[in-house]
C-alpha cells in the first residue's frame, strides 16, 4: 500500500529479530498414582497465553493518501515471525480513503484483505479483477512478483478493513503468484464458548477455514465474544496476537484491552478471554519461518541482494513474469 515515489525512494532497511522461543516448563513430576493421573496431564497439557506486550495502533498515511492506523509494524511491535503487518483502515470520511491504493507491486509475501464494511475493486497484471464487498477475504500469495491497484468502489459512507502481510520462507518468494478470493458466504462460522466466530484460515475445534496451502499455517478468526468467555487452543509454537476492534477483552489474567490495542500473546497453548460486556478482536497466529528478512517498501525478501534484484526487476519491467 505505497505510492510508486515512496517504492522508489524507500531506503530504510527493518532490522528484525525474528520468532519467540516458547518456554517450557521443566518441572520434574512425580508418580502422581493412577487416581491422579488423568486430571494431572490435563492440567501439565495446558498453559494459558499471557499478554506479553501491549501497543495502540498508529495513525499513518499510504498508497494515494489514505489513511490508516498502523497495528503491527511500527515502532512498538515491528513484526512477529511470520507476521510482518497490521493496518486498519476505517472512516466514514471519504477524504481518507478516497484515493486509494493505484498500482503497486509486490514481492516475497502474502497480502490478506479482510473487508468488514465499504467495498474495494481490485486489479493487477494478470488480468485478474474483483471486488471485495463487506465480509469478504482476499489472500494473495505475491510470490515472485505482482503489480496490483486497490481502489474504493464508493464515494461516500464508511470503509472498515484490515491488511495483514504474512511473510513466505525462501523456497516460496519466487513461486507463482496466487488468489483465493472469498465471498462473505465462504467464510466458515462457527462457535467458540460465548464468541461467535469468523473462521478464514485454520481450524478450530474440527471446524475449518476456506483458506488452504499456506506456508506458515496460519490461524485467523474474528471473534465476537458476548459477555463471558472463550478458550481456544493454539499451536504451542506458533507466535500469535490480537487486535482489539470493538469493546475491551481480558486475554489470560490481563487488564481489559480496550478497542485499538494490539495484545501479543506470550508462551502457551490455550488462548483465554473475557470480557464483562462484548467485545470483538481479531486473532491470528502462525509458525515462525525463523529466517532472515531484508525487507523495504513492497518487498521482502532474504538478503540486500534478493531486494535489491526485486527494485531492480521492478524499474527494468521483469517484475512480473507469465506463466
């Protein structure tokens, strides 16, 4: 979501540290006895996510002059392997999505469009051309390389979306690019405690999300939590967070997180949260690649090389490949 100056111009390489190292407990037990011993592995089985750190998303501005609040990918929360970005974009004002996002390419990662109010009209260099109305999911695997626009199919009433970039590891940076669209009826729903859910990508309890054939195997849900609570399983090795889009929610023993905030979660296999009212957050979680990243701009890629190669294919025209 970068004009075509700030692409060509963009000169500050992130210095990332990628991944956390999850901790384990290593408390040696003692025979418990055959009485015990089935409630003691479900207690030694579970270990509730913690709210390691806290960061209110940031005000920004991208693409054409669109305004954005940026959630993962400031100063505060850089990235989290594979995560590489948040932005939130909602007004009801036109002047701050009105312009949009023109052509821009792409390279390295995956770009997940997540549309909860307004509509977008999408198009790129493979002839490909959609609109995302309210409720739809579009995940575009950029891979070696694309050049798409994102415009606003409305001129007045409120747009409410989300961008993710998730990052490949290397053996996928260069691979074809790839779609899958999804209409608002193709998203799974499901229940989750005292949460309804908006299931894209992964699986929660044999329920499965529409999006398949992604690297990290990645979780992502939107979860609208009536007052009471919710646990979730997830991958003791997956690095995860939420973003809080309506109300406030408890997540492990936290404070409430009010709506803006970005919570990453600590170590552990269970998400648990709560709230006394409602409340609504995104969930996404994900394997950490564990690799390099030289990331500037619209690329991300392994080393200075690979990016310099990307801008270098980009200005020449070899960005994008056929077949």
């Amino acid at each position: 979501m970068l004009s075509r100056r700030q692409l060509l111009s963009a000169s500050a390489l992130l210095p990332t540290s990628l991944g956390a190292t999850a901790c384990r407990d290593r408390e040696a037990l003692r025979d418990p006895g055959p009485e015990k011993a089935q409630g003691l592995a479900a207690n030694t089985a579970r270990r509730v996510r913690e709210v390691a750190q806290l960061a209110e998303s940031q005000p920004t501005v991208e693409g054409a002059g669109v305004h954005l609040r940026r959630c993962l990918g400031g100063r505060a929360v850089p990235l989290l392997d594979p995560f590489l970005m948040l932005d939130e974009f909602r007004s009801e004002t036109p002047e701050d999505y009105i312009k949009g996002f023109p052509s821009h390419p792409h390279r390295g990662f995956e770009t997940v469009t997540y549309m909860i109010d307004g509509a977008m009209e999408h198009r790129d260099s493979l002839g490909n051309h959609g609109r995302l109305a309210p409720g739809s999911v579009q995940w575009m695997t950029a891979g070696r390389g694309i050049i798409h626009s994102e415009m606003p199919k409305q001129d007045r009433g409120p747009m409410w979306g989300y961008q993710l970039w998730v990052n490949l590891p290397a053996r996928e940076k260069m691979r074809k690019p790839r779609y899958q669209d999804l209409a608002p009826e193709r998203i799974t729903m499901t229940t989750v405690g005292d949460a309804s859910a908006r299931l894209v990508a992964g699986e929660i309890g044999g329920a499965k999300g529409p999006v398949v054939d992604i690297a990290t195997a990645p979780l992502m849900v939107d979860l609208a939590l009536k007052k009471g609570g919710l646990e979730l399983p997830i991958p003791a090795s997956y690095n995860a967070f939420v973003y809080v889009i309506e109300g406030a929610a408890r997540f492990g023993s936290s404070r409430p997180v009010p709506r803006g905030q970005l919570a990453v979660l600590g170590p552990g296999d269970v998400l648990r949260a709560s709230t006394d009212d409602a409340a609504r957050f995104l969930l996404f979680a994900g394997k950490p690649i564990g690799e390099p990243i030289a990331r500037r701009g619209p690329f991300v890629m392994n080393t200075d090389e690979e990016l310099q190669q990307a801008f270098d294919d980009y200005r020449s025209g070899r960005l994008v490949q056929e077949g």
